[in-house]
C-alpha cells in the first residue's frame, strides 16, 4: 500500500519529466518487489523456527518415552533374570557417605565405650565353656529311645561278667511320612430283659455327618491345600502311592464343607479385626473359572491386616470378591473410622472422603527409587534412597520401644528428617526434566506427602505396607500350583480358610492341630462361645471346656 500511494502522487506531479517519472517509478517497483522478498523470507524463519521447536519437543517426548521403555525393559529383566532383593549394598551407599558423617561417628564412639565396659565385663567373669559341634535337636520334639546293647555282657578275656558303667547318646532327626490308616469306633449296645430297652452310646457328631474320614484327615486335606499349596490332583496321586484312593471329587466336596463350617469364625475374626484403628490393605489378582465362557477370568482377593505397633493378636482376613472395584473396599470397611495403609491404588481414594485416615506406604517410594538406581545408577535415586534408610534405621530403634517411647523417638529424630527430604524434594523435582522416570519418582512422593509422614505424628502408626505384602505372598505362591478357584463360592470358601490358617501362623499356632481341635468341637459347639474356637484364644478354648 505504501508503495501504490507513492507512485500515485509521482504521477500526479506535472513538474517531472517523463524520463524522471519512468526511473522513480522503477526504483519503486524493484523496492516493492525487494520488500515483499524479505517477508517472505521472515515468514520463512518464522516456519522453520517453530519446526524446529516442535521437533526439539518431539525429540525431548520420544527421549522420555525411550527412557522410560529402557527403565521398563531393565525392571522386566530383573524380574525374571536377576535378584528381586531391594536390599542396598554397602557400596551404593558409601556414595553418600556425607549422609551417614555424623551417625558413623556417634556409632563409633557408642562402640568405643560399649567394647571398653565389655574389656572390663569379661576381665571381670569367668571365660564360659567354649561350645563344639553341631546344635542340639530341638527340645519339644517327642524322643524314641533304640538300645544297641552288646551281645554278651562276659568279657571276651576273662570271662567274667562286665559292669555298666555309662553310655553314649546320639540324636538323628527322623521324620515319618504320611500314614494313613483306619479308626474303628465301636459302639457297644446295652439291653434290659426286664424293660426290653437298648442302649447304646450315640454317634460321635462330625461335620460329614455319616462320612468315612476322621478330623485329623480333613485338617491334613486341608492344610495340604491352603497352607503347602498342593493341587488336589497331587494329594490324590500321593494317596495313590499308598493304595488309599483320594478321588478329587470327594476331596473338594469335603473342603466345600469344611468351608462352610468355618465361615461362622471367618465372619467372627473379621468383626474383630474391623475394631481395630489401624489397618493394613492390599489386594492380589487370582483365577476363577469362568463356565460360560470355559475359560479363566480375572478375581480379586483383598487383604485386611492388622497393626503390628498396636496391642492385640495380629488377626488377617481375606475377602473374596469378583473384580477390583473399590466399592468391595467400601463394602468392607463400611462404618469403620480410623487409619488405613494403602498403596496408592485408586480404589481406595473414595474411603479417605469420610472418617478414613490415608497412610502412604514408604516401601513403596523407595521401591520406585531403587528401580531407578538398579536401572541407571542414578545418583539423586540413590540419595533418596539413603535418606530412606536413615528412616527405616530410626524405626529399628524403636521396634521394641513402647508407643510412648517411639514417639518421642520420631518426634526427636523422623520428624526433621523428614522435612529436611521434602526440602531436598522440592528443590531436585525442580532440575529434573518433566515427565522423565525420575519427576515421576519424586511426584509420586510429593504429591502424597501428608500420608507419607503421617505416621511420624504419632507412636503407633507402621511405616509401611510390608506386613500385608508378607501376608499376601503365600497367595502369590499359591496360585502357580492349584492355578484357580472353580466358582464364586469356591473363592468365598477359599478365602475364609485363608483367613482363619494365615492369622493361627501369625499367632504361632500350629495351623493343623488347631484345625483339628476345631473340626472335632465345632458339631456341637454353642454359637455363644464362638469366640473360643478363633485362632486368637486356642488353646483356651480346650481349657474352658474342661473347667
């Protein structure tokens, strides 16, 4: 436009000749043309400067994504490959040997201290007997005692008899495999000639009422299945060896039946779990039968744990349910308040809406920075990691402390730490590029924050997930064998047995005499003593009876 306005007034001025007017004007045009050149040259620049930053972006997202692949592939390997152990070598942590400084120091001059009062100690008492050779048998197992007397008591010189002077006594452990035989009970029958009246001692009530097999073989059964993880189709083959037909079709008859009768204490001992404040969850995937469709389908079992840091016997429950909505966690802990420990599941965010508490667990922060570190030797995951075991060394002081104790003990030592990481956090979270393996580590820690430290408030709260990761292991192991659970029922079956075997381990109870115990009095067992018969209280239960 600008140049058309000055050509217009050239030609519109009288006083310039025609040659004069015929050179301006090409001036002009060559300017017009030079100055059209150069924006399309600029337009051009422009273009290729936004290509290039979107290609640069491109390159920076396929970078990320490549790294992210590689964590991937790395953890895979390791995983199927490699040691699954997260423990931390002592030469990954003298990297940050700065860290420990002042605790290395403190433990020296502890150590110090404690080896000069232990010069004093044993200068002071008598050097005790040195011990030699293997470690004895254990106590509590029951002593068969074989005599391997000589054959003649005369001695072979004179002739004359020999006297017993001592003996040696050696121990082997031995173990009796499985031995099957048959109970016969004999009822005697009493008459009166006087009243015509028989009278005899009524049959023992079993659970199987009118069945050919004994307490002890179903409790064996069962342990067999839920606690060794046996398949049905090798304890039918082991009863095979001894000529003792175990046909599978009446072996899981009998575990739906035992089921049933041990739903009533299932019920019972997720009541008393349920009165607890604090509580671990988790959950792991197992098959069911699908019979529609004659192949397997995706179920869920849910763990409920108890707090190991509160008073009272660990107690853990499994409940069975057909996918891995939230709503069963719902369902289940409808109407209870207090803290749960989560992963960070989504299933689980609805409950922290109302009286439930959130805990984070730190196992699996620092399981997100120790990927990171066996991936790529990171140093920052490999700081995170050392600042975590600060915390953890804490929480093993005061393992045996009471709740009071250990929180004076955090309030004292977890406390700074702990602001000190999210410090730390906040300014590394800053230098890392976005959307790389490491944002995503420390953004998992940042955006929880609150749950994470919550346990730091107080004396009793745990740490971490760990006990429900250890109680939901043995499911883990036991699907490779028995591989699924027939139907719905079966899974509800499966996991009251759970419930109930797992919690008499955690309390150190022997799984298979308690279950015989129970199988034999549950026939006749009052519901108001229910309580009594729960791997919490046995053998007491045995003990009330008698009294």
């Amino acid at each position: 436009m600008e140049f058309d306005a000055q050509k217009h007034l050239l030609q519109a001025d009288p006083s310039l000749s025609k040659t004069v007017l015929a050179t301006l004007l090409g001036i002009l045009n060559q300017a017009e043309q030079a100055s059209e050149k150069a924006e399309q040259a600029s337009a051009k620049a422009v273009a290729a400067a936004q290509a290039l930053a979107h290609s640069q972006s491109q390159i920076k997202d396929l970078e990320f994504r490549n790294e992210k692949l590689t964590l991937e592939l790395l953890y895979l390997r390791r995983m199927r490959y490699g040691a699954k152990t997260e423990s931390w070598s002592s030469e990954q942590r003298d990297l940050f040997e700065e860290a420990f400084s002042a605790d290395s120091a403190a433990i020296e001059a502890e150590l110090e201290k404690q080896a000069a009062a232990a010069a004093l100690e044993k200068a002071a008492a008598p050097k005790p007997p040195r011990k030699h050779g293997r470690q004895p048998l254990p106590a509590h197992l029951p002593r068969v005692d074989i005599e391997h007397d000589i054959a003649s008591c005369d001695c072979e010189q004179c002739g004359k008899t020999m006297l017993k002077i001592g003996e040696d006594v050696t121990e082997k452990l031995t173990v009796v495999p499985a031995v099957f035989s048959v109970e016969r009970h004999h009822y005697p029958k009493y008459a009166c000639r006087a009243c015509e009246t028989v009278v005899s001692e009524p049959v023992a009530p079993a659970i199987i009422d009118g069945g050919s097999v004994s307490s002890q073989l179903l409790a064996w059964l069962t342990i067999s299945k839920f606690v060794d993880h046996l398949p049905l189709y090798r304890i039918e083959q082991m009863g095979a060896r001894h000529d003792v037909p175990l046909p599978r079709s009446n072996t899981s008859a009998w575990l739906g039946q035992i089921g049933v009768w041990l739903e009533p204490l299932a019920l019972r001992l997720a009541e008393f779990l349920r009165e607890r404040a604090c509580l671990h969850a988790d959950e792991t995937p197992v098959s069911q039968l699908d019979p529609k469709s004659g192949k397997n389908k995706r179920a869920y079992l849910w763990l409920y744990r108890s707090n190991d840091l509160e008073h009272g016997p660990p107690i853990v429950v499994f409940d069975y349910q057909a996918n891995r909505k939230g709503c069963h966690a719902r369902a289940f802990l409808q109407g209870w308040c207090g803290h749960l420990m989560v992963d960070d599941y989504s299933g689980y965010k609805a409950s922290f809406k109302g009286e439930v508490i959130e805990l984070a667990c730190m196992a699996h922060a620092r399981r997100k920075f120790f990927d990171l570190h066996k991936a790529n030797e990171s140093p920052i995951a490999a700081k995170a990691l050392s600042f975590i075991a600060l915390l953890y060394q804490i929480e093993g002081k005061g393992k045996n402390m009471s709740v009071t104790e250990r929180l004076a003990l955090r309030q004292k030592e977890s406390v700074p730490l702990l602001e000190k990481i999210k410090t730390w956090m906040d300014q590394t979270s800053l230098s890392v590029a976005p959307n790389s393996a490491l944002s995503t580590a420390l953004n998992y820690c940042l955006r929880r924050w609150p749950a994470f430290t919550r346990y730091a408030q107080t004396g009793h709260l745990p740490i971490d997930n760990n006990p429900a990761e250890n109680a939901v292991r043995p499911i883990a192991i036991g699907r490779k064998n028995w591989l699924f659970y027939g139907s719905e029922r079966a899974g509800h079956r499966a996991a009251n047995i759970h419930s109930l075997l797992a919690t008499a381990k955690l309390n150190g109870i022997e799984p298979y005499a308690w279950l015989v115990d129970v199988l034999e009095k549950l026939p006749t067992w009052p519901n108001s003593r229910l309580d009594e018969l729960l791997p919490l209280r046995w053998p007491s239960a045995g003990d009330s009876e008698t009294n």
